[in-house]
C-alpha cells in the first residue's frame, strides 16, 4: 500500500492477505528473526496500517448492566458459563438460578455474598438493584 492510512475494507483486507502471506513465509523459514530485513519492516509496517484501521472502526457500545438479573447474565456471557455452571459455582440450585435470572425469585444475603465473591460483582452495585 502506498498510503500512510487504509481507507476502506477493501484496502484493510489486501493488507490482511499480504500479512497473511508474510506470516506464512515467516513460518516456513523457522521465525520471524530469519526473515530478510525488508520482509521484516513490510511486516511492521502493515501490521501498524492493520491495526490504524481496526482502531478507528467504532465498537458497538456495551450497555452498562442496570439489573441484577442483567449482571448475572453478563457475568454469565464473560466468564463464558451455562446455568447450570453457575448454580454449582454459587452453590444453589439450577431451578433457583432460572428462578433469579427470570425474576420470579429475589437474592438473599448469602447469595449477595456469593455474587460478590464468586463473580466479582460489585457489592454496591448488589445492594443498590437489589
């Protein structure tokens, strides 16, 4: 690429084919340190190009959890857990964790506890929407 900024999707995936095929290149020699020199700053720069351009595409903002029920889920989906996954993690039930994350069942101060210290759920936030 000639330019100093990749402007379009387009140009960002010839880079990512011409990195691709440097990688490779890499690999097959034994490692980026036995690349030629001017393989090596190719490779620099258009990872520097690739990554201009990832940086300025904006991310899909993250609504902030605003319920228990909302952080349970969330904690959920980072930690990458099924419920029943979760209800051996905070030691209850599987019905009970279904009843918490449908709303038809309120936390106690144990389960409070344990949202804090097992999920690293802010006790403030616990107290505050509970």
């Amino acid at each position: 690429m000639g330019s100093d900024q990749l402007k379009t999707r387009k140009d960002y995936e010839v880079v990512m084919k011409q990195i691709e095929a440097l990688l490779q290149k890499s690999t097959q020699i034994g490692g980026f340190d036995k690349l030629p020199k001017e393989d090596a700053d190719t490779l620099e720069s258009l990872s520097l190009l690739a990554e201009q351009y990832e940086d300025s595409i904006p991310l899909m903002p993250i609504k902030t959890p605003s319920t228990l029920t909302e952080m349970i889920r969330y904690k959920m989906f980072e930690m990458n857990l099924k419920q029943k996954q979760l209800a051996k993690i905070l030691e209850i039930s599987e019905a009970r964790i279904s009843e918490l994350l449908t709303g038809k069942r309120k936390i106690n101060i144990e389960l409070a506890k344990k949202l804090h210290s097992k999920l690293n759920i802010d006790a403030h936030f616990i107290l505050e929407v509970a």
